[in-house]
C-alpha cells in the first residue's frame, strides 16, 4: 500500500488528481477500521493531516467555513454558538477519543445514511466545498451531496475542503436514537433549525432512508401556516409529525425496525419542533 503525505492543500489535489483510487484519510475512524476489519485494502492511502489548513475554520462572508478536518470536540468547544444543530450533533458522536479524530469532512466523505453530521448540515442549508485540480472549487448544496448509500456527489479526483454554514438566526435541535446513550451509531435521528429571518424551518432526517434527507412536505407545510408570533398549534405539530415520517423510508436493519424508525422520526420531528418553539418565543418575549 503506497502512502501519499502531501502538506499543502495544491500537493493533496495534485495526489488525488494522479491517483483517483487513493483513499483520503483524515481522523481515520472510518478508514482504519475498515482496513483493520478487512473492508478493503486500498492500494494507496493519501494522508491530509499535514495540511493543516484543513483544520481551520473562520468566519467568511457572513459564513461559517468549517475546514474538513476541523474534529467534532473542537465543534463543540468553538461553534456551539454559531453552528448549535452541529455541535449538538457533535456531542452525540462515538467517544471524547472518537470525537478528538473524527471530523465532520470525514463524516462526509463516508456518506453514511447513519452519520450524525449530516440532518444538521441539511436542516441548516450547509454547502460542501469540495475541489480538484483539473476542475476547481465546486460548491454543491448539503441536499445534492448525498447520492445513495455511502455514495456523494464528490468525484473520484475531488477531495473536500470545507462546509459552509450559516450562523443560525434561530433555535436548532437534533435528536438522536441509539440502543445505548453512548457510542452508539444512530438507530435514526433527527435535527431542526427554525430560520425566523426568512420564515422557514429546515429539517434533516438521518439513519431513515438510503441517504439523509429533508422531509420537504413537512417544511413547505410549516412555511404556510406556522404563525411565527404565536403558540404552536398542536394540530399542526401533529401533521409536522406525520410528514417527516412520511419522508423517512428505512429498513430493518441489526439497528433497528423500519417500522420504528418512521414512529421514532414522527416523534422526534415533534419533539424538537416544540423545543425550538419555546426557545424562539421565549426569546421574542425576553
Ligand atoms: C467507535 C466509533 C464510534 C463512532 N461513532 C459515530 C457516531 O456516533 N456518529 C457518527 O456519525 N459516526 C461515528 N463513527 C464514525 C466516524 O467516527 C465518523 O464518520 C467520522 O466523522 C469520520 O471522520 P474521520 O475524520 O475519522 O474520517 P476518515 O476515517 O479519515 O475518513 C472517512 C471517509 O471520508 C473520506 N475522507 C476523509 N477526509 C476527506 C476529504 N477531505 N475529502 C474527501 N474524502 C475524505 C475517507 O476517504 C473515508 O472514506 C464512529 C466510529 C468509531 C470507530
């Protein structure tokens, strides 16, 4: 197995570029313990964690540009304020060791149904930077990232950069199902981000169907009938409930019945929608 160790940002596009079949390796959470379980064995490995640009995020444009190698517990710490969907999310990945490595560029690049980043980056309308050498930058939307089961729309000779993510202006949630409250990889979950500048909500269904997703419907009906100054309206909740179950389309799994993922999704989408309402009122009052 080659191992490539580019440390700036123009090498690791110019390795990716000579060698589409090396496999990027960031945290490694993913890629050495399917090297260790026999997953597969790539012929190269292309290390990025000497290009330490990855690891930065700042503020651009009114934007959140998170580096792709920027690790869950660093979130935690420095974005809870401005990304509060992502960091919670955060919080719920794996261990302090797992959440030390894994970063949110790697969640990505894994493109599980299952991985905790990504109902966030959705309901927050986050765009993935990712580039080439022979293409440039590409910014592809959060929603037209994830293709299929732990497929994306990055190509075999694109790597990712960064995530770009808006400051919330609102109450975000995310909720997560596991067989256990710790290290444990979602059974399904679920985050919210209300947008009160733009009278939307967005949403993000994760570990229900064969890539994350938003449940559509569930928003568009929120964007026609919530009133933004008033009490939720129980009957509304409701039909916000039964359309994000509606958008899930799961499977039974060793994780978890189809069944009770669209039950567990329905309650969630309830749950937080009624969390971010009291937030969001209780701060119109305040
Ligand atoms: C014990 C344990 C518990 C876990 N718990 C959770 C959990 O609760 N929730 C959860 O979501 N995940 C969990 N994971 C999975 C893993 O930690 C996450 O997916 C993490 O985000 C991966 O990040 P990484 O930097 O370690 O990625 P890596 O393992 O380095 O890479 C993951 C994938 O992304 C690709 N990649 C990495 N960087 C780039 C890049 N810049 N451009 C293009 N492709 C890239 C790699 O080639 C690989 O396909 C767990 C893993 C373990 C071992």
């Amino acid at each position: 197995m080659d191992f490539l160790r580019p440390t700036t940002w123009e090498e690791a596009l110019a390795a990716k570029a000579d060698r589409p079949d090396a496999v990027p390796i960031q945290g490694g959470t993913d890629v050495m313990v399917e090297i260790n379980m026999d997953v597969r064995r790539p012929a190269a490995l292309l290390d990025l964690n000497q290009v330490t640009e990855l690891r930065e995020w700042a503020m651009v444009g009114g934007t959140c540009r998170v580096g792709a190698a920027v690790p869950y517990a660093r979130i935690i710490d420095e974005l809870g304020g401005p990304l509060p969907g992502l960091a919670q999310a955060a919080r719920t990945v794996g261990s302090p060791q797992i959440r030390n490595r894994g970063s949110v560029g790697g969640n990505l690049g894994a493109a599980s149904p299952a991985g905790d980043s990504h109902p966030p980056l959705l309901a927050a309308g986050a765009v993935v930077e990712v580039d080439s050498r022979e293409r440039g930058v590409r910014m592809i939307p959060a929603d037209e990232f994830y293709l299929g089961v732990k497929r994306s729309a990055l190509e075999p000779d694109e790597l990712i950069r960064a995530v770009h993510v808006r400051p919330a202006t609102g109450p975000q949630y995310f909720s997560k199902v596991g067989t256990r409250n710790a290290m444990v990889i979602a059974v399904c979950s679920f985050a919210i981000a209300l947008h009160p500048d733009e009278r939307r909500v967005g949403t993000g269904i994760g570990s229900a169907a064969p890539t994350p997703r938003r449940a559509l419907e569930a928003e568009e009906l929120l964007a026609r009938e919530l009133d933004w100054t008033a009490p939720l309206d129980p009957a509304l909740t409701r039909r916000f409930g039964e359309l994000c179950a509606a958008a899930a389309a799961p499977i039974d799994d060793v994780r978890g019945k189809a069944a009770y993922r669209v039950h567990a999704i329905g309650v969630m989408a309830r749950r937080t929608l009624a969390w971010a309402w009291n937030d969001h009122l209780g701060k119109r009052a305040a």
